[in-house]
C-alpha cells in the first residue's frame, strides 16, 4: 500500500485516490446510461481533494480516458457527420478559452451556463435539428471555449445534441461520448502548452479510466434496455437539475 501512495502526489491521500477511483466507475455508469451528469459530479468531488491549480486538467485527462472508452464502446450508434465541423470550431474556441482562462469570474461562467441550459433543455428551438456546418463550427467554437473555463461542459453539450438529434437515445450518448472527448483532448493539449505537468498525476489518471470503462460497460447495458420516454424524462430532469445546481453555486460564489 505504501508503495502505491508514493505513487500519488504528495497534495493527495491514498483514501482519497481510492474513493476518486471507486467513483470513477458510477460517475461513468451515470454519463452512459443517460448521456450527462458523471463528469459533473466528478468535478464535484474531484474539487474537494485536489488542488485548484491541478483540477481542470487533472478532471480534463480522466474524462477523455471515459468518454473515448464509451464513444468506442457506443461507436455503431455515433453520427460522424457533426464531427469535422465542431472540430474546426472546437480549435478555435479552446485556444481562445486558453487565452482568457484566468480572466472571467468562474461565477459569472456558472450562472450563465446553468441558465442557458434550463432554457435550451426545455424551449422548442426550431431548426436546430438542422444545422449547417457553420452552426455546428460555431457550437464547437463556443463549447471549446467555455471548457477551458468550467471543466465540466458536458451538461452544455448535452443540451446541444438533445436539439440536434431528437429522437435517438443511442446516437446521442455515443456522440456526445465523442465531441466531449475531442474537447478534452484540446483541454489537455492547451493545458500542457501552457505548462501544466501531468506526469505526477498518471497513476491516478491510468486507474480512474479503468475503472471508468468498467462503468461505461454497465452503464450502456442499461441504456440498451431503456424505453426511449423513459431515458429522454430522465434526462431532461437530471440536465435541469444540475443546470440548477450550477446556478446555486455560480449565485453563492458572486455574493461571496
């Protein structure tokens, strides 16, 4: 055991490692089943054991390991079509959200996301089932962007597909699986630029996505199984509740 802590960094509890790595697999369940909310709730957690400094790559890096391990789990049910135009907008908008990372307020970020969210995830937006290329560039542009800022977009992306691919459960998970790795690909790549070292963090890293892909294997089982009216009334509800919370904390921190 003691040669497993010397392993961690030195900010980090071999307790706390193993109750991240525990976590790793519901969180990941959670996201596979229903297309949103682990990432969310791992950031959560994540926030309160690691170092503020290293939380967004660090989540950044486990959440690529998890969502590329369900996009390959889920690949039959991906729509490629999005892919190369949220790419190009992806880029963009990362580079840019790399440049302003420490210059927006974080509560301003959550209070404007947990709205935009609440709203996207219950308006009727028409045409947006139908976006061209450009709309779609310009949707990676503004996902690439916030993800430099909040960590966790998933929720945004979410919300974003939900209107883009209406009536497919099994599509939407997988594609979000998808874009959300390429953004956090783009995380890292920005990060490690601007010189954030990953190396001590590895360890944690490599058994996190382990046990990630292990509830992305539970987790599509169950969505295999799940009536479409069901998985799309639970997904609204769990979009609007943590756009709720998002709104709560971003509140709190403004008034702090």
């Amino acid at each position: 055991m003691d040669g497993l802590v010397s392993l961690l960094p030195e900010t980090l509890s071999g307790g706390a490692a193993l109750l991240l790595v525990a976590a790793s697999f519901f969180t990941s369940a959670l996201t596979a089943a229903f297309g949103v909310g682990g990432g969310l709730f791992m950031l959560a957690l994540m926030g309160v054991m690691i170092p503020v400094a290293a939380l967004i790559p660090v989540h950044g890096a486990v959440q690529l390991g998890s969502n590329t391990g369900r996009a390959w789990r889920q690949r039959a049910h991906v729509n490629t079509a999005i892919l190369l135009p949220f790419l190009a907008g992806a880029i963009l908008g990362s580079l840019g959200g790399g440049y302003f990372v420490t210059e927006i307020p974080d509560a301003a970020m959550k209070l404007t996301l947990g709205l935009f969210i609440i709203a996207v995830t219950w308006a009727k937006i028409p045409g947006f089932d139908r976006l061209s290329g450009a709309g779609l560039a310009a949707g990676g542009g503004v996902l690439g962007f916030v993800t430099m800022l909040v960590g966790a977009t998933g929720p945004m992306m979410a919300a974003f597909l939900s209107k883009i691919l209406p009536s497919d459960r099994k599509a939407l998970v997988a594609t979000h699986a998808l874009l959300m790795s390429v953004l956090h690909a783009l995380k890292i790549a920005v990060f490690g630029a601007l010189g954030f070292v990953f190396a001590a963090w590895v360890p944690l890293i490599a058994a996190m996505i382990v046990t990630g892909y292990a509830g992305t294997l539970w987790g599509t089982t169950l969505l295999e199984k799940m009536p479409e009216a069901l998985f799309r009334k639970g997904f609204r509800i769990l979009l609007t509740l943590l756009a709720i919370d998002m709104v709560r904390r971003g509140a709190l921190a403004w008034l702090a």
